[in-house]
C-alpha cells in the first residue's frame, strides 16, 4: 500500500506541473499579439505558483484552514481544466479534470 500512496503523492506533483503547462498553453493561445500572448503564457503559471507556494504547499509560509485550503485546491486545480477547454483542448481538459479528482479522493481517503 506504501507504493501506492507514494505513487498518488508523485501524481500530485505531477499534476502541479501540468497546470502551470496549462496555465501556459492557454495563455500563448488566448493571447492576441505577441506581447499579450508572453505576458499571459509566462503571467498566468507564474501566479498559480507563488499563490500555490505561498498558501497550498505541504510547506508554505501560510497554512489554510481545511475549507479554505479545499477551496485554493478547486481554484489552483480546476482553472487548468478550464484554460484547457477553452483553448480547444477538451479532451485534455476532461483527463486532467478526472485525474485530480482521483487524486483528490485518494489523498482524502489515505489522509495525505
């Protein structure tokens, strides 16, 4: 069960890094013009990171109370399923939107 557990913690950095890719994705292809596209494509993960840093982290400077950490959880999440439904990756959307919430449930249920 140990290996299992490790593996759903190592699927939750995963997922981490994927939304800052989705983050980023989006904002390369929402953008119009390059400039907005760059502000938007680097802008958009970079302040899911400091807000996940500062407040969601196992280790951050400033720890949450559970509702609000859930609901930083939804946020931080649940915008990369969005940013990727709307720059036409719906697929790619309903995948990552499913595996968080897998991983969400498992880490309830192991109290990780």
């Amino acid at each position: 069960m140990f290996v299992i557990q490790t593996a759903n913690l190592a699927l939750r950095f995963l997922l981490e890094l994927c939304a800052l890719a989705a983050l980023g994705y989006w904002g390369f292809r929402t953008g119009r013009g390059l400039i907005v596209k760059i502000g938007l494509g680097f802008g958009a993960p970079l302040l899911i990171a400091v807000v996940w840093a500062t407040f969601g982290a196992p280790g951050a400077s400033v720890q949450l109370s559970a509702p609000l950490h859930l609901l930083l959880e939804l946020v931080v999440f649940g915008l990369p399923a969005v940013a990727l439904f709307t720059a036409g990756k719906p697929g790619l959307a309903w995948i990552y939107g499913l595996a968080v919430v897998i991983n969400r449930t498992l880490m309830y249920l192991w109290g990780q």
